[in-house]
C-alpha cells in the first residue's frame, strides 16, 4: 500500500476511503519540533505514548528530536524499530519483570526513574548501576492541571532525598523528575515545581547534573483556550535556577506540545438525523480522549466529491458507529448545513492521544495512515 498523498482531496479522490483515515503532515511536525527545540532552554524527550504512530514518529526524528521518554519495552522497541541512535529513556516508576535488564541489555537503556524504595531495589537487581542515571520522582501538584500526574506516581520531599541518597550508595548517577500533569493551563505550575523542588536540592548533600521537569504544555482547541508556548518556555527560563553540577542540563518531556498539531482524522458520514450526524470513527477509536475532562472538540472541515464543502454552518451532535448509547462526541461541531450522507469530515489537533488509544469495539478499526506530503497543506485549525 501506498505511505503518502499530495493532499487530502488526491487521497479521498483515489480511495473513497470505508474506513476512517488519518493524515500526518510532516512538515508540520517539523515546524512544531523546531519551535520546542528553539525554545525549551534544556534537553526535549518526546514523549511517545502521545502518539507511537512509525510515520509520527520519524516525522519528529527527521526534524531533529533526539530523546525519546518510554513508559514500556515495547514502546523502545518501536524507536528502534526506526533509529538506532536516538537516546531512549525508560521513565515509568512501574516497570514489568525482567524489563528494565533487556531495555539496557539488548536496547542500550541507561535511564531509569522510582518513587520507591522499593521499587529502587526491583531495578537495582536487574541493571548494572554503574552504567545508569536513575531519577528520583518527586510529587508536584497544582491547581492549573487538568490531569494531576502526580496521584499515581511520585515521592514526597522527605522520600526523594532518602531516595537520591540511596542511588548515589548504589552507583548509579542520581537525577530528579517531576511531572505536574497534563494540559497544565498555567506556566505558574512550572514555577511553583521548579520551586518544590529546589527547596529539595537545597537540603541535598551533593550536586544533580539532570533535572527533568516533565511534560503537560497545553495545547489550544476550539473552546478551549491555551497559552502559548512561548509563555511557558519564559516560566521556566525565570524560575529555573537550579544549583547543579557544571554540566548539568534540564529536561522536559512534551507529549502533546509535540504530537498534538500535525495529525488529522477523517471521518465518513454514514447517516444524518437532522442535526444528528453519525460517523464511521467514534469514542472508541481516535476520540477517546474526548471522554475525559478538557477539550470537548477538534477542528474541523467538510469534503465533498474530494472538494471541500463551504457555506452556511450549523452545529451538529457527532456519534460514533458502535451500539454504545455513549459512544458520542460531547462538543457540536460547525459544519456546512448540507452536509450529507457519503462526505467526510476531516478534524485537526488530533495528533496527540488518539491514535494510540483506539481499540476495536464492535469490530471498528482503522489502520490507514497517509503522510500529507505538499507543504502547503495543513489540517483544520
């Protein structure tokens, strides 16, 4: 099967696709890396269980991401299933048995992180210390999250310094993480973490050379408005007066700020009902991550014969094909009032968190996937 189009109007034009499609455009990716990079004063890991799609992926490489943050094995599998030279860091405190020895042994993995002591003596038994930098998560909390990523997992300050005394008596290299959590809304959370934790370096005996400050840069849908990036980079910059070795670097971990803008879904209508517009793609497939408590929509666009249908514009309920009676988008969606049966929709921001949730319920499943090739085509938004 073919990997690319030139657009979205040659690809719905060639296939009249059953099945949803979704389009990556890599030069949006690129676009996308390039601000980060630029701006983040420190190392970027992407974070890939934003988005482990291969064509994402090497989209983010080729524009010159060189760390990739792993939660599993097989998500470091999948990185070098493309390179063999980007740094992957395997950066769940929760990891399967006999995991973090193959990630080193057969992947080359030397970055690992624990909130726990005894989690520290799971891996200690299966890495060679002497090899690996080992982080310490420290528990972070702020109001301006809409996901607190620090409910699950995380040290309390007293915890951590117990704990990166204890990977310095082992060998490894002690460094410190913290994650505030997702579509953090204010570059104050930034500050008040950054702050957390200095107040505990301040109380540790030795020098950190790695600080990884996580990820949680929100991005901006319809309704749903976010700062910008540029804003957040100034937060960190500002508050980031961390005292560490001569060498020592800040990393941050972005999944969505990355994955989120150069990806799109297209959806057929398979029935109307008035407002009422039923979609070949649904909760249980790419807008999964709709069910929780953010955004409530993408952008969108309308197609027709491979064209896309303009004109006056109404708000649609969209619901997905499953038997679930909530298998429904919980935000309308402007669309032209004369769409029909056969058009396609097409959403943009979907990049981050969708792809890699979709699972097959009912039997729904799509696996077509299209780089976008013209680098004068975007996806809606």
């Amino acid at each position: 099967m073919r990997e690319s189009y030139k657009n979205v109007a040659a690809m719905l034009a060639d296939l009249k696709p059953i099945d949803p499609v979704y389009c990556v455009y890599p030069h949006v990716y690129c676009a996308t890396a390039e601000e980060f990079l630029a701006g983040f004063p420190g190392r970027v890991l992407y974070a890939i269980k934003a988005n482990n799609e291969p064509k994402v992926l090497q989209a983010l490489l080729d524009a010159g991401i060189e760390h990739i943050d792993c939660a599993s094995l097989q998500e470091i599998r999948e990185v070098r299933a493309l390179s063999q030279d980007v740094v992957c860091y395997f950066m769940n405190p929760v990891r399967l048995r006999g995991a973090a020895r193959t990630a080193q042994q057969e992947f080359g993995v030397n970055h690992f992180v624990v909130d726990h002591a005894a989690g520290l003596k799971l891996l200690l038994n299966e890495i060679d210390a002497k090899r690996s930098v080992i982080f310490v998560r420290l528990a972070v909390h702020h109001k301006s999250a809409r996901v607190d990523l620090s409910s699950k997992f995380g040290a309390s300050a007293e915890d951590t310094l117990t704990l990166l005394q204890a990977v310095a008596d082992s060998g490894a290299e002690p460094a410190l993480a913290f994650n505030v959590g997702s579509q953090v809304m204010s570059p104050d959370a930034y500050v008040h973490s950054i702050e957390t934790a200095i107040g505990v370096l301040e109380r540790l005996p030795f020098k950190l050379r790695l600080i990884d400050i996580g990820g949680g840069y929100a991005k901006a849908y319809p309704g749903f408005a976010a700062p910008p990036m540029s804003d957040y980079f100034a937060a960190i910059v500002k508050a980031a007066h961390f005292s560490l070795l001569d060498n020592g670097e800040l990393m941050a971990e972005p999944g969505r700020a990355l994955a989120a803008p150069g990806c799109s879904a297209i959806a057929e209508v398979l029935l109307r009902k008035d407002n009422k517009l039923y979609l070949n793609d649904g909760l249980y497939g790419v807008f999964w991550e709709l069910r929780y408590d953010a955004h409530d929509r993408y952008p969108a666009r309308a197609w027709h014969n491979a064209k896309p249908l303009n004109g006056p514009t109404q708000p649609f309920q969209l619901l997905g094909p499953t038997c679930d009676s909530d298998d429904k988008l919980p935000g309308l969606v402007e669309l032209p009032v004369d769409i029909q049966i056969g058009d396609y929709i097409e959403f943009g921001s979907i990049g981050a968190y969708s792809l890699g949730g979709r699972c097959d319920f009912n039997g729904f499943y799509s696996n077509l996937v299209f780089n976008i090739t013209d680098p004068d085509s975007l996806p809606p938004g």
